[in-house]
C-alpha cells in the first residue's frame, strides 16, 4: 500500500550519464521511469540557472516602487556634468592619447637606432 502511494507521487527525475565523447548528459525520465528527454547537463544546467524561482520573482515584484524612484533620481543626478567637468574629462582623454603616442614614437626611434647599428 505505501509502495502504491510513493509511486503515484514520484516526480519526473534526471539520471546522469555520458556520452561516447564523454560529455555529461541528464536524461528526464517521466513518472513511468522512462525517459523522456536526454540533454547535455551544461545546457541543462544553464537553463536552470537563467530560469528564475517562484520566491525569486515574488521577492522581486515585492520591492517598495520607493527604491526604485531614488535610484531614478540618483542617475539624473549622476548624468548631469557641468561643462568644467566636460572639459577635464575630454583633457584627460587628450593627454592619455598623447602619452601613448609618445610610447610608440620612442619604440620606432629605438627600432631604427637598433637597426642602423646591425
């Protein structure tokens, strides 16, 4: 009688095998015990791990809408840049590029000086 009843309640399982080349694979079995579907175990895996939990997206859904307003307001904040700050930031950008230039021009200028003395 218990036997009956934990058949009837088993749930569709994976059975780890391998492939001739060796790959991991999981065969689904359905609730007869036949298989079902066989797939490789890292697509399976990374099913499982992009499909989100019920908690997950209940925990989710429950967030305060009050977080996401400051978030909001901390971004426009961020994407406001006063011209000064512009133009420092593009000094920056000027200088780095200059510095590597200067590195490319010593490393020809050394080639050359290396090559003439051969």
């Amino acid at each position: 009688m218990a036997t009956a009843k934990k058949a009837a309640k088993k749930k569709a399982r994976r059975t780890v095998l391998y492939s001739s080349a060796g790959k991991k694979l999981y065969a689904v079995r359905d609730k007869s015990g036949r298989f079902k579907d066989i797939q490789q175990y890292s697509r399976a895996h990374a099913m499982d791990i992009k499909r989100g939990s019920k908690a997950e997206a209940e925990a989710k859904a429950a967030k305060p809408a009050k977080k996401t307003a400051k978030k909001a307001v901390k971004k426009s904040a961020a994407k406001k840049m006063t011209a000064r700050a512009v133009v420092k930031k593009a000094a920056k950008r000027v200088a780095s590029a200059k510095s590597a230039v200067r590195r490319v021009v010593s490393r020809v200028k050394k080639a050359v000086a290396r090559a003439r003395s051969k």
